[in-house]
C-alpha cells in the first residue's frame, strides 16, 4: 500500500494517509528501539496526533499500527519510571492520561492492529479503539499488579465492559499474557487474522468502514460510547439524541437518494 503523506508528532509518533484508501488515517506507534514503550515524550505525542485527527473532519476512520515486527507496545517506559521521583511521578500523570484519553475519545471509529507484545499501557491503547484486529502472535494482558501499581490507562473500565467483571479480575489479578487465539477466544480482541496480516486487515476493514456516512459513523460511535453502561431507558434517549443529530443531516438526505437512484452515495460529511 502506497504511503501518499506522513505528519510526525514528535519522534515517535506518525500519521499516515495511503493511496487508494480514502478518509482512512493511519496513527503509526514509531519508537522501535524500545518496543514502542511509551514514554513522556511519546505520550505527549500520542495525545499531540489525536488531536490534529479529532479536528480532521475528512478522517472517517483510524488505525492504530505498531512500526515494530515484534511488538505492537509493551506498555508504559519503566526505564523511564525508574529514574522519576515521586514528584515526577505526579507530574507525568495528566500527559501519561492524556495519551490514552485521547484514543478513547477519538470521535470517528478505531481500529487497532495488534501482533507481538501488547502489554499494560500497550493493551490499554488497543483496548481503548472499538475493535481490535490481532493476529496469532499477539500476546495480551494487564500485568500491572506484577510491579506493584494498577492499569492506569483506562484498563480496570475498558477491560471488564469487554469480557465481564469476573473475567477482567481474573485477567488483572493475575497479571497473566494471554495469547493472540485464546484472547480471540475470551473476546479480548474481536479478530484474528494470518501471522503478519494484521495492520492489512485492519486497514481493509477501516477502507469499509469508511465507505459509509461520516456524519452517521460519528452518530453510531457517540450513541454507542455514551450510552453504554446506561439503563435502557436512559440509553435509548441516548440514541435518539444522536438519531436527532443526523436525521435532517446533508447525508441522511445523500444516503436516502443514493438509495433510492442505486448509485453510490456522494457524502457531504456534514
């Protein structure tokens, strides 16, 4: 796949677009040396990217990929955290946060493509995307507790609205790895492709995705975040909220026409 531009967010961080796949954005994890640890400065970076992609109203879709053949991200920089005193510990946490918030809050559907490694920080990034593309080398889990903290990137939230309350204590408490076809298994991941094909897949699955309403992706993925966890009730005044939202859209109007003259639909995106 042809590589059309790149945007770099520090040194560490890089957005892609590809010829031929329309209004798909490519957020590339690029600290190789070090397995994609994630540092201050890439954390600062990452948070940096999502932000130029959040305001991007021709973004539909996000894929976030890994550079390294061997590890998508191995979690926070602990060579980092061993020289920070507590002081800097408390000073790192807002841009350490940000970096995952700002994944989680991307408003345009993610995908994540998940080989290797994917551990604590690294898997608390995949999890915060909407669906997960792995293949059978990835090894997943939230070993926190193994070195006295807690997920801190959003995993003790995101984890159980996967796989349950019970399935998620089991999987933190014991800090286990679980491999890519069990994880695949647990519902850990939602996709497990040929070793190797996983950014491809997920790339091709983003070029799908995409070929719908931007204004009625943005709709679906805030009626499903916002009203998840909601009674239902509650949660279906969240989807008429988003329905409201889209109804009288330019492409509502585009998508009923297309429809109706069995062509493609020209999205206005507004």
């Amino acid at each position: 796949m042809t590589v059309t531009s790149e945007q770099r967010f520090g040194e560490f961080v890089a957005v892609r677009v590809h010829e031929g796949l329309e209004h798909v954005a490519e957020l590339v994890l690029d600290r190789p040396k070090a397995m994609n640890a994630v540092s201050t400065d890439m954390a600062r970076s990452i948070a940096a990217a999502c932000d130029a992609l959040a305001a991007d109203r021709d973004v539909r879709v996000t894929v976030l990929t890994s550079s390294h053949e061997r590890a998508f991200c191995v979690g926070a920089d602990l060579k980092e955290r061993n020289s920070f005193s507590d002081a800097d510990l408390v000073r790192q946490r807002p841009t350490a946060r940000a970096a995952y918030t700002g994944v989680l809050e991307l408003p345009m559907p993610t995908i994540a493509a998940v080989h290797g490694f994917a551990l604590g920080g690294g898997f608390e990034l995949a999890l915060s995307c909407d669906l997960i593309v792995a293949d059978p080398t990835a090894l997943v889990g939230l070993p926190e507790v193994s070195v006295g903290v807690i997920p801190g990137g959003g995993g003790t939230q995101l984890l159980p609205r996967r796989v349950g309350a019970a399935r998620a204590a089991e999987l933190i408490f014991s800090a286990r790895r679980v491999p890519g076809p069990e994880a695949r298994e647990l519902g850990l991941v939602d996709e497990l492709v040929a070793e190797g094909e996983d950014r491809a897949e997920a790339l091709a699955l983003a070029g799908r995705i995409a070929a719908n309403s931007p204004v009625g992706l943005r709709a679906a993925k805030r009626a499903l975040r916002l009203g998840h966890g909601l009674d239902l009730r509650a949660g279906l005044e969240v989807e008429d909220s988003a329905w409201r939202s889209v109804a009288f859209s330019g492409d509502r109007a585009e998508g009923v026409a297309a429809f109706n003259e069995k062509r493609q639909a020209n999205w206005p995106g507004e």
